[in-house]
C-alpha cells in the first residue's frame, strides 16, 4: 500500500511494526518529534534522498552501518538525546549535515572526513561538543561550517588552519575561542 510513497511528513506519530518493504520508494521523510531512540534495521528506503527527523528522541541514528547511497540531506536539529553520530562511511553523496541544537551531543564519528560532497556542517549549539575530529579539514567542498555556542568546543580549540580558503570576514564569535593561539 505505501510502496509508491515517496514524500512523506510526520509529526508527534509512533509507528511500530516492520518497515521491510515498507518505504522502498520514499525519497524525502520529514519525522518530526519521533519517539524511536533509533531507526529499526529493517528501515532502508534505498531512494532516500531527504531524512529530516528534528526534535526526535533518539540517541543514535541506527546501530548498525546502514546504506543510504542516495541520501543528500540529514536533519537532526534539536534532537536533545542525541549523543553519537553514526558512521559516514556509506552516505558518500551527503551535503548538508543539521545537527544544530543537539546539546547532548559529544563527539563526531571520525567518518566525518569521508564525506566528500558535505558542503554545509551546522553544528551551533552543540553545547557539548568536546572536539571535531582531525580530519575535519578533509571536507574539500564544505563550504558552510556553524559552530555558534558551542561552548564545550571554545574550551578545547587551539588552532584554526583556514589555509587555502578565500575568506572575506571571520565571524566575531571568533574571538570568544579562548584557547586559540
């Protein structure tokens, strides 16, 4: 019955049951307020290109390495539970990456790096946020990165390498990085 679905939003809706099969077609998914504390295994909507799951409650993604070969946006704003990111390895066409708000969140997975089509990083207000891993800078197309009112992060950051870059003007927040040589 939902197997020619292909958009699809949902707000404050518990679903249960399997979804093998279920979403084959689905291409964008907008699941506000989802109860799930992750994604069940049997959820893989091949088509996906849109996952937006703002003010959800869930902690993880999913457990396993899931494959979203076509998925080019994933939104988790406000998502206050969320402590992991899941690993990047298998979202190669990925560019925009919305984790703005989630406060419980730690770290990045070190996949991060991977994600050469990432071009905008929202990550303001990650309150919690300790580090961004290394290899960060492997992002070549990024061109957007908020890291507004991450306050754990100004803690830690010592060094910024904008090497390369073409930068008109630096955000005035940088001054509130009070490790930053």
């Amino acid at each position: 019955m939902m197997s020619k679905l292909r958009f699809l939003y949902l707000k404050n809706v518990n679903l249960r049951g399997s979804f093998e099969q279920t979403f084959e077609n689905l291409r964008w998914l907008r699941w506000e307020c989802c109860a799930l504390k992750c994604l069940p295994s049997d959820f893989c909507p091949q088509k996906l290109v849109t996952l937006k799951l703002p003010h959800s409650e869930m902690r993880s993604l999913w457990e396993l390495n899931m494959v979203f070969e076509k998925l080019m946006t994933l939104d988790m704003s406000f998502s206050l539970d969320f402590t992991v990111t899941p690993d990047f390895t298998r979202l190669s066409r990925l560019e925009t990456l919305n984790l703005k708000g989630c406060k419980s969140l730690r770290e990045l997975h070190v996949s991060i790096g991977c994600l050469a089509s990432l071009v905008s990083l929202n990550l303001g207000g990650c309150v919690n946020l300790r580090s961004l891993p290394h290899n960060i800078s492997n992002l070549s197309a990024l061109k957007s990165l908020n890291i507004d009112d991450c306050s754990a992060l100004k803690r830690s950051l010592t060094e910024v390498n904008m090497w390369g870059l073409t930068v008109w003007k630096l955000p005035i927040s940088i001054g509130r990085l009070s490790k930053l040589v």
